[in-house]
C-alpha cells in the first residue's frame, strides 16, 4: 500500500490495476497462519504473518487473479476484497491490463483516519460480511477483557475504526483476526479540534465527518468491517456492544471517564492533541514493503 500511495502521488505515473495473485486453494489455511513470513526474498525481521499479509493485500485490491475455487474459497475472496474483481489465473492478460481500474482518490479517502471502510455483502458458504456502527464509546477494561478473553476467536477480520471513553480525542485503529489483535492511535477526531484550520482536513475526510455528525459525539464514532467464518455473525456483535458504556457509564461525561484507569496508556501513548498528531496524511496500515 506504500507503494500504490506512492506512485498515485506521481505526475508522470499512472496507477492502472492493483492486482493481486492468489493460490485459492489454500486461502482459509493461509488466514488462520499466524507464523511470521519466511520466504526467499523476505527479510528476517519483517514481523507480519501470513495471514496479515494475506488480508492486507486483498483489502484494497482493484483485481484478484486466482487458481480454481469453490464457493467457500469464492465466498472469502468476495468478503476480503470489497472492491475487487474475481478473475480465474486462466484469464488472459488481455482482458485486464490497461483497464484503469484503479480509482486512487477513493484509496485515499478510506485510508483517512476514521474514513469508513468498504464492506460486501457476503452470506453464503459459511462466510458472513457485516457493518458494525455504534456512537457510543467502549469502555476500555471490558475492551481488554474482550481481546484478552478469546471471545472474537473465529472472526477472520474485523478492522476500522474505534474510539475509547478514556481518550476521547483519539482515533484508534483496530483489527483482530484468527493471527491476533492490532491497535493503534492513528489520529485526532476533527470533533477533539475544533480550531484546526479546514486546510489541513483533507475533503475526503471533512465529508465523511460532516456526513455523520453528532451535536454530542461530533465525528466520532465505532465502525468496524466484520468478517466471519462459520461463526454467528450476531454473537460478535452482541460481544462488541457488551464493550460500550451503559446509561451510567455515559452519563459520567468525558470528565468522569478520563478519571477511569487506562490500560491502553502503555502501548498507545498519549492522548492525540491535535489533527495529524500520529501521522501525515493518510494513515497506512501497510507501512512495511
């Protein structure tokens, strides 16, 4: 993705097709992986797995070359790549390259820190594909609880992005898979900085927040892409809304919660101060080429 943002950036470089090549008959192997790459050409240090690399590759692919596969295999290509065309490795080359099938800008928009991330509507074969939007803000040790606990084990993806009520101004980048869990801080909410100057908002995200603003929550909101596997779609979401603040919880107000013990404050730092407080220009979860 470092790359594609890269070369979309350059004048005299078109960016035609990300396409990426796929062996579909070992993809559900592939994504309970969780052993660090070790391959020719991979350096020794690079921590990802296998099924990160899988999932990370597929997530903003413009096209998908596979070999034969059935309709499970078909099912979780569909649901990991949103944007994507299913092409069979058989297909000649002719009909794909030079297409323009990249649209750059959409790219960037939802690499934006809590930019909305593209979800398909997949519920066949045992794979199921939903949204999970919430105002509320999660309570940070029943959070912890939840991804310490094993309760999301059998979920081969959720990511976006979440807020919680112990860092109100942070946006929190989330994902969990059969590989493990990842947080980060990525960002200010545009509601934590009121006094940002509308130049440094790209229009992507000043869109988005405008589109979904509160008179409370401002732009800040949960909103996670789920991906399932032979798991009840339904129980993930009732484990991810048992982690929100209940009517009491929320009626302590941002004051009260910033009194609570953060268990976060170790490994994320510090509270975002100010818009791209934690990076410059859109957030890349794929940092490493």
């Amino acid at each position: 993705m470092t790359v594609a943002v890269t070369l979309g950036a350059c004048e005299d470089i078109t960016l035609d097709t990300i396409v990426v090549a796929v062996d579909a008959q070992r993809i559900e192997d592939d994504l309970v992986d969780g052993a660090p790459i070790d391959e020719p050409g991979v350096p020794h240090d690079d921590p990802r797995s296998h099924a990160e690399v899988l999932v990370r590759q597929l997530r903003h692919a413009d096209l998908i070359i596979h070999t034969p596969v059935d309709d499970r295999g078909s099912a979780l290509l569909e649901a990991l790549s949103p944007r994507a065309e299913l092409m069979p490795a058989t297909t000649s080359a002719k009909r794909w390259l030079g297409r323009r099938r990249h649209r750059h800008d959409e790219l960037l928009d939802e690499l934006q820190a809590g930019g909305p991330r593209a979800c398909s509507s997949v519920d066949r074969a045992g794979v199921r594909t939903g949204r999970w939007l919430r105002r509320r803000p999660l309570h940070p040790a029943r959070l912890l609880d939840t991804l310490e606990d094993g309760s999301l084990l059998g979920v081969v993806r959720a990511h976006g992005c979440i807020w919680v009520a112990t860092r109100p101004g942070t946006v929190l980048e989330f994902e969990v898979g059969f590989d493990g869990c990842e947080l980060a801080a990525v960002d200010a909410w545009l509601s934590a900085t009121p006094d940002v100057d509308p130049a440094r908002v790209p229009s992507g995200r000043r869109a988005v927040a405008d589109g979904r603003w509160h008179p409370y929550y401002g732009d800040r909101v949960q909103e996670l892409v789920i991906v399932t596997l032979d798991r009840d779609l339904e129980e993930v979401v009732r484990i991810l809304d048992a982690c929100l603040l209940t009517d009491r919880e929320l009626a302590e107000g941002e004051q009260g919660w910033l009194t609570w013990p953060d268990p976060f404050a170790a490994w994320l730092g510090e509270e975002a101060a100010f818009l791209g407080s934690a990076a410059a220009g859109p957030h890349l979860d794929e940092e490493t080429p």
